[in-house]
C-alpha cells in the first residue's frame, strides 16, 4: 500500500536503480540498490518490430501458449513471514526504515541508501515477504533466491493449482542469492529441468513469477546480454533479459523455448521500481551448482587460492607488454596460501585456470570456487613478460572468509560503516610502476562519488585528511575518522599520470 502523504525522495537519489525482486514487498514498498548502468551494448527490445515466434510444440501457430502450458504448473509463488526486529528511536520507530536483509549482507547497504520507505516498524513486528520459486524434483525440491527467505519464521509455498503447502529451507547462498527449500508430503510435484547448454543472445525467453504478489504471471522476450556485474558479490555473471519482471519475481525461473530453465530472476534495473526491459538472471549452469551442494550438505564449500587481485588495465597491460588488457593482476599472496606455497608471487597475472581464460579478477573467483577443496589445478601466469604454469593444490576456504560480505569489502572497496565512494584499490608498492607510495585506484564505479569528481584507474591516493595511506585498510580508517568528526567532504591527495592535485570528496 502507498502512503499518498509520504515526504518527497531526496534528490540525491539515483534515478537509476536495481531493484531486488522478492523479499522486497514489506509493507508493499520497493527495495531497490544502486549500481552503474554502463553494460555495453545490448541487444534490442524483444517486440520491436518483430515477428511473433512459433511456439515449440505447435509449428505454424503463434505464441507460448503450448510452452507456458508445460511449465507453469511447477511455477510457485513463496510467502515468507520474517520477524523484523529494528533499531528504534524513544518514540518507537526507526527514521532509517528497517532492512529485511541481515546485517552486513550485500544487499543491506544498498536499502540504507533510500530514506525510510519501508515507512515505521515497531520492535519484532511480523512482516511479509512474497517471491517467487519453482520445483526441480517431483519430491518437492524448489529454487528460490536467498533474499527472499533470509530471516524468515515460516515459509509457505502456493502452486499454479492454488494447493498451499508448508516449505522448510535446506540451505542458502549468500554470495549467489541462492536458496533450496522442500515440501514434504508429496512426490508428484511438477517439476522442470535445467538447460545444459549455453543460452545466446538474442535467444526468445519466456519467464515466469509473482509479480506484486498476483499470482503466476508469464512475460517473454529475448536475452540481451550475458556476463553482466551489478556488484552483488565477486561471483557476478549475469544474464540480461528484456522479458518484463517486476518485484515479486524473485526467485522465479525463466525458459528457453524448449522449456529449460536457462536462469533464476533476481533483479532489475529501474528508475520507478517497475520493470523497464532490464532484469538479469543467475544462470542455470551456477544455478545448478550451487543447488547439488545445498541439497547434499545444505551449505556451499568454495575453494580458495588466497590472493589479493586486481584488473588489468589498459595502462598495466601497456607496461607489462600484454597484448590485450585481460587478466588478474596479483597485488599479494598471502602467507600460508595455496598461492603462496606454489610460488605464485605479487606482480603475477593469472591468464587461465585450467585451461579457461582469465579475463578479470571475477572471472577468477568464480573458476577457484568452482572447484572442490584439496583439488589441483594448473594456474597459467605471466610474470615479467614470460608465460609459465604453475600447479596449486587449493585448499578449503577459510570460514571468517566466508561469513566476510565480500561484496562490501573485495568489489566496492568500503566497508560497513565506511562512506561508499565507488573504488577499490591495492597499495601503490604491489602494483608494477605505481611507485611505493598511497594505494592505486583499480575500478571506479562510473555512478560513484569517486567518478563524479574526476578519480580514474590507475590514480594514487596518496592521503586522505592529511594522513598518508598506503592500504585499504589505512583509506577506509581514515575516512571513518574524518565521517565521525562530523565532516561532509574531505581532502584526497591524488597522483594521476599528469600531476598531483586536492580533490575535496563528499563523504555523508
């Protein structure tokens, strides 16, 4: 329900947005997270000017209808109840609004960003959350994603048939989004399977959810892009669709035209909160993954290389002598790692793990954690202009890692607490001519505060309010200090390949 009273948004909100498909519908307002829009080209609107596409079963005829038939009945729509326990003030409420999303999760920080739209929760009231999910065996194994269940009290699952059951939650993944829950009682559920093979652009889609909680709905259009980062976690790998999803969706599968289950809804870009063409999908081949070890263990097991990294750049590919700007760069091999007792050093660029192509630190993440513990591999490098492989027995990832929000730290650069600025860095002594002192800008967000004022890759931030920084760690202590001193902008020194300037960054 909308408040028509309500204050007006700050206009410092983006008016671009993503927005969390599921979970999202306490108290029937929008959740929505910030990110940068500059994915590249596209590919076009799925009606455009286009012939309608013949349905799979009934050559000659228009439509899905055949398609829809088949796979909709193992569509099901999840309402979860959450106990929404909040911060409050004296009076009662809490002015910030309350996060469905633990704390510290990749998803909290970006509720924060939007004043109090959820409106004003008392202490552990119930609250609902509704999302979408579909059955992948006929015993009642269902996928949904992790937002749409963390926290929850009760979870309780509808069919296309309007049968309600009581589902229990076997496991989630944070860092895909990810969640397994069942129904017991019944082992003739409708199920559908997972496509085996790569989806391309321009392929037809048809998904299938829960939008605003009205009960299954079907949308199609076509994939527009693949690969796509909206700095979720270091996992990222996305598929773009212009089919239209709206919150409520999440959770929900989207078909091939054979009706293979080619990915998992769970967000949008949007300026409104409504769906504009641009959702992405977690794709199946993750999908899969993820669900085959939260079904036999009920978490997931990563494995781990232990090294800090960075993308290479145009300019480092330049001065390492690399034809193409692909790549993971290795700021450090942390003592005791697998890399490190390989051998792997800080100036490496991993160009391929087994055999597939590196093209950037997260293509890397998602190759190691793919892997299981105790395996080998044979990671392929370039150090000082000479290729080489080398064999590196990974190990399991450690379990503070693993609680740690990656996508805070690792992608963003911040941490919480820490002022959001856009950029991640590596100290200026582990980066190949950067010099020895400040940290160097390795990614900057293009709708960041950092972009905004002119800091690009490959700049020194040599001090931050005076004081000499030389790690991440040192940069975000210092703009901490600076964000409880009470200030709203403080002064970076910055090297850039031209000169050294002030710039003076917004900061709260």
């Amino acid at each position: 329900m909308t408040d028509t009273n309500q204050r007006p948004r700050r206009q410092i909100w983006s008016a671009r947005r993503l927005t969390l498909l599921g979970s999202a519908a306490v108290l029937g307002s929008a959740l929505a997270f910030g990110g940068p829009l500059g994915y590249g080209r596209l590919a076009g609107q799925a009606f455009a000017a286009t012939p309608a596409p013949q349905t799979v079963n009934a050559p000659g005829q228009t439509g899905f209808a055949d398609l829809v038939t088949k796979v909709k009945p193992a569509v099901i729509s999840v309402r979860v109840r959450i106990d929404q326990g909040v911060n409050a003030d004296e009076s009662g409420s809490d002015d910030q609004g309350a996060s469905p999303f633990m704390q510290g999760s990749p998803f909290e920080k970006f509720f924060r960003q939007f004043d109090g739209q959820q409106g004003h929760l008392h202490r552990h009231q119930m609250v609902t959350g509704v999302g979408s999910g579909f059955f992948i065996s006929p015993d009642g194994y269902a996928v949904t994603n992790y937002h749409v269940v963390d926290h929850a009290k009760s979870v309780e699952v509808t069919t296309d048939d309007g049968h309600i059951y009581t589902a229990k939650v076997i496991g989630t993944d944070q860092k895909t989004d990810l969640a397994l829950i069942k129904v017991d009682g019944k082992k003739d559920f409708a199920y559908v399977d997972f496509e085996s093979g790569t989806p391309r652009v321009g392929d037809w889609v048809v998904a299938v959810g829960n939008p605003y909680g009205l009960g299954g709905t079907v949308t199609a259009g076509i994939i527009s892009a693949e690969g796509r980062a909206i700095s979720a976690s270091p996992y990222d790998d996305y598929i773009q669709i212009d089919a239209p999803i709206n919150k409520g969706n999440s959770g929900g599968p989207t078909f091939d035209t054979s009706g293979k289950v080619i990915g998992v809804n769970t967000a949008i870009y949007s300026p409104s909160g409504g769906s504009v063409g641009i959702g992405f999908d977690i794709p199946a081949s993750t999908v899969k993954m993820i669900v085959t070890q939260l079904k036999d263990k009920g978490v997931v097991t990563r494995s781990w290389l232990g090294v800090q990294v960075q993308p290479v750049t145009a300019g480092i590919a330049e001065s390492l002598g690399m034809k193409k700007a692909e790549g993971a760069l290795v700021d450090q091999a942390e003592a005791d790692t697998p890399a490190a007792k390989a051998g792997i050093q800080p100036g490496d660029v991993i160009t391929a793990v087994n055999g597939n192509s590196i093209k950037d630190s997260r293509a890397l993440a998602r190759e190691i954690s793919a892997m299981a513990p105790d395996s080998s591999a044979k990671i392929d490098i370039l150090r000082k202009g000479e290729a080489k492989t080398i064999d590196v027995t990974l190990a399991k990832m450690p379990d503070h890692l693993k609680k740690q929000a990656s996508a805070d730290e690792d992608e963003n650069g911040s941490a919480r607490g820490v002022p959001h600025l856009g950029l991640t860095v590596a100290p200026a002594s582990e980066v190949a001519g950067a010099g020895e002192k400040g940290v160097v800008v390795t990614n900057v967000d293009p709708d960041g505060p950092a972009a905004e004022h002119g800091v690009q890759s490959g700049d020194v931030i040599l001090s931050v309010g005076g004081k000499s920084v030389s790690d991440g760690g040192e940069l975000r202590q210092a703009l901490k200090q600076a964000k409880s001193d009470g200030k709203h902008d403080v002064l970076m020194r910055v090297k850039t390949s031209d000169n050294t300037h002030f710039i003076a960054m917004p900061i709260g």
